[in-house]
C-alpha cells in the first residue's frame, strides 16, 4: 500500500443480512411508490423513518469526518432502486449526513441513476477530473455530502478520494500561496450555470475553516481568472497532478455505498467501457434555505469499523 493510501484511512460499516432484511421489513410502502420507476423521495424517507424505527441503536457521524464506505450484505442486497435508496437513506442517517435533494427539486429524480452510457453520451468534465460538487452554486446550494450507491459494476468503474487537507499541506509554499489567492475563475457546465446564474467571481482554490483547509472551487471547472496568468495555471496543473498521485481508488461493489463530505475531500470518477451503475444522491443538514422540507435525524445500527485497503488502488 502506498503512503498516499496510508494518508487517509476510510472507515468501513459492514451490515450483515438480518440488518438488512429487518429494514426491508420495517420499510413498509405502497406497492406503486415500490415499483416507480425513479423512487418519489417523499415515499422513500417515510420507508427509511420505519426502517430506522425497526434496527433502533444510536447514529455514528464521527465516522463521517472525510469518507465512509457502507457496504450491505451483497446476497440481500434489494433488486428495486426504492429499496437500494431506502437502506442508502438509513445509511445516511446513521452518518449524520443530512437529508437527500437534488436540482432544487422534491420528488422524483432526487437519487439520480448514472450508467455507463449516460456518461459517454453526456457533456462531462475531462475524465478523472477532481471536483467538489456543485462549485457553482451559492453555499446554501451546495452539498455537504455525497453519495455513490453502486448497483452493478462489471466494468469495475473507480471513485477516486483525495483528502483536501493533506493535499494543500504537501504543496510547496509559493505554490500554496499561489492557490489560496483570488487569481482563479469557476466556469460549471451548462446546466450548473444556469441555476447558478453566471460564473462565479474570482476565488481562491481553497479556504480555512475551523474544519481544517476546506476546497473551494471545483478544480474541473476552474481557469486563471486574468487571462495570461502563467502561474495560476501552473498551479492548477500541479494540484491537478498532486491530486492525481495522492488519490486512493475505490472500486465499489452492488451492496456498496461510498460517502463523502464533499469540501473536503475531491472526487473524481473512472469510467470504464462496460455495464456500471450508480446512484448518486446530494446531501445536506438542512434544507430549509432550499425551500424543500427537512425530516428529523434518525437512529441506526452499526458493525464494527475498520480500515478499508480499497481495491484497484494505484
């Protein structure tokens, strides 16, 4: 294992089969709200609120200080996406990770399927580009939380993690100077920069915070914010580079639910040629500056946390 694997360790949650299939049972819903085909978000939290309500033992978010990996017994692992997004839900709420949303919107399309195919038909970022999520919005927008429900994974597509704070504390001085003055520009994609309104003024590429040193800017998107500015853009491509080197890789199995606390960490997604699935959903503690509703925290249960060495590391 590489001392940049070493750098941050990702505690695991391993649920075995009766926890899941006490859940199941405890997540009653109505037969159409099972056989959506996109899960209504408002059928799938009363499912989850049962379901934590059934397991009963006291939530963990200490253990979502940077990245957990949940990872569900494969063999009861549910076959419908309502079910994957309920037990992603009481996993959620066992991390303390808040309530999911998605583009300002309630309902269906919040737990958003992502394939193969989506992705090579899509305008995305350059491949294995480190991010934040949702850079582009004004901070009441933006995520805190991240999360990878994997449904199928032939391909043995990866999600890449870097911690944000090792990653700036390993830059050369002048270099880290360089990147937390406001000499860079965030330009999201379309559809980002529609709801953000217009492209963000200029920012540095990171930012202190009590937490620790915190990303600000979405790296796949960002430029020098004058142009000809040589050492902006220089140190852009070495943080790119420096994110590259120390990033661990995780390739997720069905069964398996990575989060992130999006800040800080980046991310950045492998996709190779082949059947993947995933189910991405965004989360915050409050919604209320949303205008969407917010449900109350729930208990959960938990195994024993460990270490992960996460497979296809590099």
């Amino acid at each position: 294992m590489s001392s940049a694997t070493r750098s941050l360790p990702i505690p695991t949650l391993d649920v075995d089969g009766d926890v899941v299939q006490r859940a199941l049972l405890g997540a009653r819903a109505p037969a159409a709200a099972v056989a959506a085909a996109r899960p209504e978000l408002r059928s799938v939290l009363a499912a989850a609120r049962a379901a934590c309500r059934q397991l009963g033992a006291a939530p963990r978010p200490e253990l979502l200080h940077q990245a957990c990996l949940v990872r569900f017994d494969a063999a009861a692992w549910p076959e419908r996406d309502f079910h994957r997004c309920v037990l992603t839900c009481v996993a959620a709420h066992w991390l303390g990770a808040g309530q999911p949303f998605g583009w300002l919107e309630q309902g269906a399309g919040v737990f958003r399927p992502l394939e193969t195919a989506d992705i090579a038909a899509a305008s995305q970022p350059p491949a294995e580009a480190f991010r934040t999520a949702a850079a582009a919005l004004r901070p009441a927008f933006q995520p805190q939380v991240l999360s990878w429900t994997c449904c199928a994974n032939r391909a043995r597509s990866a999600i890449g993690v870097v911690d944000v704070d090792s990653l700036v504390a390993a830059l050369p001085a002048g270099l880290r100077e360089t990147a937390r003055q406001a000499r860079f520009r965030h330009e999201p994609a379309p559809v980002a920069a529609a709801a953000a309104g217009s492209a963000s003024a200029p920012s540095g590429l990171f930012r202190n915070s009590p937490l620790g040193t915190l990303a600000a800017l979405d790296l796949s998107c960002t430029i020098p914010a004058r142009c000809g500015d040589a050492a902006a853009l220089q140190a852009l491509r070495e943080i790119d580079s420096a994110a590259r080197q120390r990033a661990v890789w995780l390739v997720l199995q069905p069964g398996e639910v990575l989060f992130l606390r999006n800040h800080r960490v980046l991310h950045a997604v492998r996709w190779q040629p082949g059947a993947c699935r995933m189910l991405c959903a965004q989360w915050r503690e409050s919604l209320l500056a949303l205008g969407n509703f917010a449900g109350t925290g729930l208990p959960g249960v938990f195994s024993m946390a460990r270490l992960l060495r996460p497979a296809g590391a590099r």
